[in-house]
C-alpha cells in the first residue's frame, strides 16, 4: 500500500494512509485474504480506545491472530504489521462491533467501489507478479 500512496490512490482516502484509513484498508486487507488466501473466518472489529473514549480503530481477526496494517498511526506503536494471537495491543479496544466484510464492496456507494476495486488491483500487481 505504501507503493502504491507515492502514486496517489484512486480513492483519496487512501492517500492518508495509515492515517484515517483503516476501515478502508481493512475491507482491502480482508478482500486479498478472503479471495487470494481462501479465508472465510475473517471478521471486520471495530473497537472504542478504553482510555482515549474518543479514539476508535478497525482491524481484522481470523480466527485468534489479529491483523492490523493502520495501527501505526496511532504514537501507542511502531508496528507496521500486527498478526499476532490476541493482540496485546488490540485489548485497549473494547469491540463495540463485529461484522463479516463483503469482498464485493456492494455496502459502499457505486463510485467510492469503483475506485476501492481500482486501487485492489494495483495493490495486487505490487503482491502478486
């Protein structure tokens, strides 16, 4: 992704990442893993900071491993990658909300898809030759 924001995404959002991003990120992140990898367990967490109330995040799980590529946005971590069992991390998240992402992205309006599907597959020819 990071390839990818030195040319400048379809999708604007994009361009901030891993900053404000990571609900778009994560749909990216679970379509790869969901279609390339075969992944049906993987949920979409949306969690509440327990100590900055104001803060939110979203990640992926599949299974027990968190997977997080936005969470060094925050100062709280260097990481640029988390896949780990039960973030240590992730626990100063209290999950208000657990969805099933749809890899088609039929839940966002027709031009923000379009754009989504652009950049998935520009990021896909920087993953897979």
């Amino acid at each position: 992704m990071l390839k990818i924001k030195e040319e400048g995404y379809s999708f604007s959002y994009l361009d901030q990442f891993p900053n404000e991003c990571c609900e778009f990120s994560s749909y990216l992140l679970a379509k790869y893993l969901i279609e390339e990898h075969g992944l049906l367990n993987v949920e979409m967490l949306r969690g509440k900071n327990r100590f900055k109330h104001k803060q939110r995040h979203i990640w992926l799980r599949s299974g027990d491993k968190d997977i997080d590529i936005a969470a060094n946005q925050f100062s709280s971590t260097d990481k640029t990658v988390f896949f780990e069992a039960f973030s240590e991390w992730h626990k100063r998240y209290c999950i208000y909300e657990v969805e099933k992402p749809d890899p088609s992205f039929d839940r966002f309006q027709e031009e923000c898809r379009a754009q989504l599907l652009k950049d998935y597959e520009r990021i896909l020819c920087h993953v897979i030759p």
